[in-house]
C-alpha cells in the first residue's frame, strides 16, 4: 500500500513475529491528526502486537511504519515516545509503589505543549485528590485515568489506548470513554483497542479489524457499526456489547 | 570480657557498614538488570590498589579518595557497556558467569601488577591514633570510615527519592518496559545505575584497604557476606541491605569475642535462621529499594 500523504501514522505492509510465529502480516494502517480509529479483533488477533510494534517493543520484522513523515520502524520505545506518542497499555501498567504524581512526573520527559501535569491534574481532578496516594492503591477505574493522564503530561500527537474497559465497572468505563472523548474533541489522536467493539465504534471515525494478524476490515466506524450483523461476522457473538 | 563489649560492639557496625554499602552496590545493580555481580569484589580492590599507588606516588589520602572510586565507576561503566550489557536478554546465569570469569582475570592482573602479598596501606596521620568517647577509646579511622559510609548511604537515599533520576531508576525496576515507552532511554538508566553500585564498591574498597588490608583476594573476601547481607536484608530492600549488614557485623565480631572460633560461621547461622523465620529475608517484601 502506498504512503498516505498527510497522515499522522501511516503503517504499510508490517509483519511481525514472536519468534518463529506470525503474529501481523502485512498490516497497513493509518491515523490522520484529530482522528479517532478503532483497531477491533478477537483475543490473539495481533492488535496489542500492532501497538507494541508501532512502540518499537516489538520491532517488526518487516514493513514500514511513518509517524509524522518520519520513518519509525525499530526505533527504541523511548525515541518513539519523544516522537510524541503516548501510550496506555493493557492493564494499565502503574508503577504500584510510586504515588500518583511520581506517576505523572515520569512521563514529564521534555516535550513542551499544552498538557503540563497541573493541567492534567485541573483536568482529571479525581488524580489531584490521589497525588500522593500509592498508584498501586487506587481501583480500576483510577488507575485508568492515571494511565490516560500519564501518557497525555508527555503531550503525544498520537495516543495508543489499549483495551480501556477492561476490567472496569460500566459507569467507570463511561466515564473513560468520556475523558477520551473530550480529548478526541482536543484534537488529540487515538488509536484506540477494543474487545468491546460497538463501545469502541461509539467514539471513532473508521475502524480496522484484524483477524489473524490480517487486516479483515477497514472503512467507517459509523457504518460498521449501523451493520450489526457485520459486527457479529467480523468480531463474533461473544464479543459485541454495549 | 565486658569492657570490650563497647568497643568491639562498634567495630561490629563499621564492619557491618562495610557489608551494607557492598551489600547496596550489588541490591542496585542485581534489582534494575538481573545481573549478579561477582565481579564486585574485583572493583573495591582495584579502588583500593589505584589509591595505594596514587598515596605512593607522593598524592594525598584524600585526593585518592575520591579520585579512585572515580577512575573504577569509568572502569565499571566501560565494563558496562562492553560485556554486561550484550548479556541483558540473556538469562542472569550469563552475565554471573561473565563477572565471574571478569574477577579471575582481574585477580591475576592484580597479582601481576601489585605482587601476589597484601602491601601496607596506612590512612593519613590525620585519622591515625585513637580518639576518646569518654566511656571507651577508638581508632579515628574507623570513626571517619563510620562517617564516609553513613554520608555515602544518606548521599544514596536522597539521589533515589529526591532526584527525577532516582525516580527513574525506582521505576525501571518495576517495569523497565513501561518507562521506556514514557521516552526514558533506558540503557543510559542501566549505565548510570552499574556506576552507581560500582562508585559504592569503589569508595567501600578505599576505606576497607585502611582497616582490612590489600591484597589481590581482598575484596573477593567481602563479597560473600555482602551477598549474605543481600539475601537476609531480603532482594531488592536497602534499608534491608543497610540493616543486614549491620546485623552480620555484629554478629561476627560479638561472636570473635565471646567464642572466636565460631566467628567464620556466624553470619551463615545468621542467615538460616532469618530464612527459616522469613524465606524472603528481613524487608524482601516491602518493594524495592524499600
């Protein structure tokens, strides 16, 4: 596939492997400035993978991977990171015996912008309540906004948000959904993973499916979402809710 | 026997010092990489070496110091850089090996350079003699080590909870991957780290070749009841590793006191009966660098 002029990431023809096992193959993707996209899949479909490759954590084995114009693939994690992409992983990934500022701090990494650690904490006031509570200490739902407020003091052109709802009360998974949609509204990129697909396709402008480590799908989020059916082909029964 | 309680008892917490400060160096470095550093004991020894020389060649105790602990961080982060660090991915059992192998040949090249004897290494007049605490007397240079190793540990404590370095570094621990994806260059964390534990080693080694003698085995001989301080302290603690120390030097030179021919095995009775009580060692659950 060729380079999409003008896209904030623009991944062509990615292939990675853990070890001898294929896990994406020939994935192309892309997320233009101010966008929201939806990466859906089952459990195992190469969509953390994806993540960790963009990441530079997994470096692929072959394809490329443009941030910004600039040629990405198998850059260090910290020189992607300084790039401006933020990253909220699966689990969320708190640093348990550090307070919630400790937390914060070290994201704060020299990329000037708008989001400075007393603006995030103005912005998710739960956080400013918690600073000096040990992260390992806060509930889900806490951790989750820490782990989105964390990536965001590094002031990304693009968040990579992995599985957001896992493991969370619905009215805690709303209240994510909401923080992400206001900052979609800030025009901060996402790329968003998601089991619960139809929650997923609320917040984003088109949508990727991945099947196997193969891109199955990749149009409207709106119009995938209207065709539920489709949804149910795409992810299976068990995984369309909301 | 009584009135060489006091003393011998703080001989015990200079000695235990020793341990804790070596114990630290090898908590640091084993907690961030998995590496376990035998080749520890071969960087305090060449501190002490670099200094003797440096003292020989007319320089003073105090500008050796500093400037050897020095000379071995650059000597560590190199060691670093070119041998430990290819082994990171690798299981630990690699880079053990590897260190291993590193403190034989550094034993020899000892051997080669400075004689296979122990040489005379005298602290500066200025720290000879004995200095009254009213109810005892004791050498000046084991209060002055007393001092250096409790500035050293203080110094360490504050770089690790007061400094955005320190935060780093408390952080890689518990997931290096994570603060590498926050745009943390990690490997400079690893680099600076290794100097760290080395720079600890390297200042213990100055200061024990006063007390303890130089020869080419000398610091190898430190380095197992460090690791016994590391294992009853608990992994990962350094407060644990501080306090560890402090406990083995006790109880070695309580028992060289009262029944001297079981000092040898003091600190391995020390360390079954922690480990029977607390299988993680004092403070090996309380997080790292707890």
């Amino acid at each position: 596939m060729s380079e999409r002029p003008g896209a904030l990431l623009d991944i062509s023809g990615l292939n990675t492997n853990y070890g001898k096992i294929s896990i994406l193959r020939d994935v192309s993707l892309s997320v233009n400035a101010g966008e929201v996209v939806a990466l859906l899949g089952l459990n195992g479909a190469g969509k953390t993978t994806t993540m960790r490759s963009i990441l530079g954590l997994t470096p692929p084995r072959s394809g490329s991977i443009r941030f910004e114009g600039a040629s990405i693939e198998g850059w260090p994690a910290y020189k992607v990171a300084r790039l401006g992409v933020g990253y909220v992983p699966e689990g969320r990934r708190m640093f348990k015996d550090l307070t919630t500022l400790e937390n914060l701090q070290l994201a704060e990494t020299g990329r000037s912008g708008d989001w400075t650690i007393a603006r995030v904490l103005e912005h998710l006031p739960k956080l400013a309540e918690l600073r000096g509570r040990k992260a390992g200490r806060l509930s889900g739902g806490e951790q989750e906004m820490l782990a989105i407020g964390r990536a965001l003091v590094s002031n990304p052109r693009l968040l990579l948000v992995d599985e957001p709802s896992q493991g969370l009360a619905p009215l805690v998974v709303e209240e994510v959904y909401r923080i992400l949609g206001e900052l979609k509204g800030r025009g901060v990129a996402i790329l968003l993973v998601e089991q619960n697909a139809l929650l997923a396709l609320k917040i984003a402008d088109r949508a990727y499916v991945l099947d196997s480590g193969k891109i199955v799908y990749a149009g409207s989020a709106a119009e995938l979402r209207a065709d539920r059916e489709r949804v149910r082909t795409l992810m299976g029964l068990s995984d369309v809710v909301a | 026997m009584t009135h060489d309680l006091a003393p011998q008892l703080f001989n015990g917490l200079v000695l235990g010092a020793f341990y804790g400060i070596v114990a630290i160096g090898l908590s640091l470095i084993m907690n961030l990489t998995g590496t376990i550093n035998m080749a520890h004991g071969s960087f305090m020894t060449l501190a002490g070496y670099l200094a003797y020389t440096m003292v020989q060649r007319g320089m003073s105790f105090w500008v050796a110091l500093i400037v050897a602990p020095l000379i071995v961080v650059i000597v560590g982060v190199l060691v670093e850089r070119g041998l430990v660090r290819p082994l990171y991915k690798r299981e630990p059992f690699y880079s053990l090996l590897m260190t291993f192998g590193l403190s034989l040949m550094a034993e020899e090249a000892f051997r080669l350079i400075w004689g296979p004897n122990g040489v005379p290494f005298s602290p500066p007049p200025a720290l000879a003699g004995a200095a009254a605490l009213g109810f005892m007397s004791f050498p000046t240079f084991r209060i002055f080590i007393a001092g250096v190793l409790i500035v050293a540990i203080v110094a360490l404590a504050l770089f690790l909870t007061r400094t955005r370095f320190g935060l780093r570094l408390r952080a890689a621990v518990q997931d290096t991957e994570m603060i590498a994806a926050l745009g943390t260059n990690t490997q400079v964390l690893y680099a600076v780290n290794f100097g760290l534990g080395i720079l600890l080693a390297g200042i213990a080694g100055v200061l024990a070749a006063g007390m303890l003698g130089l020869s080419p085995t000398s610091g190898n001989a430190l380095l197992m009841p460090a690791f016994v301080t590391v294992i009853i302290g608990g992994m990962g603690s350094l407060f644990g590793s501080i306090v560890g120390g402090l406990l083995i030097g006790m109880a070695i030179s309580l028992t060289t006191l009262f029944i001297p021919a079981a000092s040898e095995v003091a600190m391995y009775i020390l360390m079954a009966i922690v480990l029977l009580v607390r299988p993680r060692g004092l403070f090996g659950e309380e997080g790292i660098f707890g």
